[in-house]
C-alpha cells in the first residue's frame, strides 16, 4: 500500500520509531500522528475541547510549557520562533536525542485559477521557518531540511473550505460568492481544481549537554480535557 506525501511528512517529523508527540496547537497533523500509532498530547491556548478519543488536550498560555522536563521525544511546532524563552522551553521537555520540528506550507500562486483566488480573497500562508532558527539558542544540534511538493484534487467544497482558511481577514463579505463564480470558471468542465503543495519541513536534535537541567514543571495553568 502507497503511502501518501501528507503521511510520509508526517513521519519524517517524528522520525523512524513510534514516539510521544507534543503538537502545540490543535491541528489536523496530530489527528494524522494518532492515527499512525504515536502517543500524542496537544496543547495551546486554542484547546478548549477533545477532539479525537485518542489524543490528550492540555490548555496552556504563553511560551511557558506546563509539563516536567524529558516529558517527551518530539515537540511539533506549526509556527516556530525565535523567542529564546520559546527554544529553551521545547529543549526542557525533550527526552535525550529528542526532535524539535515545525512543518509549513505555501502553494503555487503561478496557477492561473490560483492567481485569480488570491486576487479575491489575498493571501494567509504561513511563513517558512529557516533552518537557521534552530540554531539561535544554541540548544540544538545542525538542523536537517526535507521539502515535498505534491498535488491535491478540490471540489466546490473543497475550494470553498481552502479559501476560508486562506483568506486574509480584509476580504470583502462577497469574497466567497466570487469563489464560487471562479470554480464554475475554472473547474466546470472536470468538477474539481488542481493545486499545488508545497511543503517544507525542518528538524532539530536537542543538544541537552547545552542546557542546564530542571525537571520543575512552570508555574502555570493546566487543564486536561480527558
């Protein structure tokens, strides 16, 4: 059986055994993690609920992490910063040898449809991190890179679903209208558009010898929404 490029990805992020995965933010990426078998808890101050039976929910506030040190073998963040609070506090809660990796994507604006969508709607891709993050806190080994492009099929639904998360907040409130006129435009004839991924993926080891040990968890708010 082939596995997809959303599932290899997945898997280069935590490496080649099954692992415990902290996500920071509620995304689909840890619904992905779960179902492949790895230990998952996210957590982030967009948590307010569970949603998949298989994952541990952990409400938290700011760049403090609410959890003891070497608590786990891969942090997973979305949007990583330089924050130096940030870096220290995702290589205290790694395990030895553990991974620290953030995923983003940005899509081929040089399709003609593409184009004409970010005309109606702009444009809200996340920002690539460098590789060169990593290595400001000096609290992490050489930083390793993995890109992928790939292609997705989008219905009507689907265009629609991906405009709303792309669309930048400015949008006019006929944004959505005008999407529906572009699909019937551009995709009437096959009844779905062809866009482009590309995704770009980074990953560090933690160096613990760089950093001093403290295996008190922060004083913050914890909540558990098992």
């Amino acid at each position: 059986m082939n596995e997809s490029p959303e599932d290899r990805t997945a898997k280069w992020l935590v490496g080649d055994r099954l692992s415990c995965v902290l996500h920071l933010g509620d995304a689909a990426l840890a619904y992905q993690l779960a179902e492949q078998g790895h230990e998952v808890v996210v957590a982030g101050d967009d948590v307010t609920s569970a949603r998949h039976p298989d994952i541990q929910y952990v409400r938290s506030r700011g760049e403090r992490l609410p959890f003891l040190a070497d608590a786990f073998d891969v942090v997973i963040v979305p949007e990583l910063r330089e924050a130096q609070t940030a870096l220290a506090e995702y290589a205290r809660v790694l395990r030895a040898d553990g991974l620290l990796s953030t995923i983003s994507r940005r899509h081929d604006d040089s399709i003609p449809w593409m184009r004409k969508l970010r005309e109606i709607t702009g444009a809200r891709d996340t920002a690539v991190t460098h590789a060169d993050t990593f290595s400001a806190s000096g609290l992490f080994h050489e930083p390793e890179t993995h890109e992928l492009g790939s292609w997705e099929k989008l219905d009507l639904p689907g265009l629609l679903s991906f405009a709303e998360e792309t669309r930048r907040s400015s949008a006019g409130d006929d944004a959505m209208a005008r999407v529906r006129d572009l699909f019937m435009e551009y995709g009437r004839q096959t009844g779905f558009l062809r866009l482009r991924h590309e995704t770009v993926c980074v990953r560090a080891r933690v160096d613990k010898a760089a950093m001093a040990q403290d295996n008190e968890p922060p004083d913050t708010m914890l909540l558990d929404f098992r």
